[in-house]
C-alpha cells in the first residue's frame, strides 16, 4: 500500500480544554401559586444583577488584550467606587 493510498487521518480537537465552564451559583427562581410571569420577571432581575447578560453580550465577539484590560480597569474602578458609597461591610463597624 503506496502513501497516496493512505488515509489521513483526521486531527480531533479535545473541547474539554478550549472552553472551561463558569463556575458561579446557580440562580434558581421557584414558580409558586402567583404564577409563571412573575417568576420570569424575577429571574430577569436576578440575571440582570449578576452581570449573565452582559457576559453573554461580552463573550460574542472576540476581544482584543488591550481592551480587555481597559475594561477590567473600568469595573474595579467601578465596584470600587461602589463600596466606598456603601461603607464598610457590617462586620467592620
């Protein structure tokens, strides 16, 4: 059997390591007799206030060193100045 008769093979790409799950809690939202609206709209706000839709928005499109590192820049200067409007945590008083 001559080379060109060969088949070659076909590289595989382990997905494993290429994309890692973000770890975080899991939001859960229960649906009680007021119904499935409300838990929507409640799991919305829950979603909104944990930044998931604007990771997804984030993670679309690929994002260049330099930007991500402005961008990081920004939110701890954020959440900075954010702790510094709410005080110090109740165990520091």
């Amino acid at each position: 059997m001559s080379t060109a008769d060969a088949p070659t093979p076909t590289p595989t790409i382990d997905t494993s390591e290429q994309h890692l799950p973000v770890l975080g809690r899991p939001l859960e939202v229960r649906v009680d007799e007021r119904g499935v609206e409300r838990a929507i709209r409640k799991l919305r706000r829950l979603m909104a206030s944990e930044g998931v839709l604007r990771e997804i928005k984030r993670r679309r499109h690929h994002e260049k060193p330099s930007v991500k590192s402005k961008r990081k820049l920004r939110e701890a200067e954020r959440r900075r100045k954010r702790r510094q409007r709410k005080g110090p945590p109740r165990g520091e008083r």
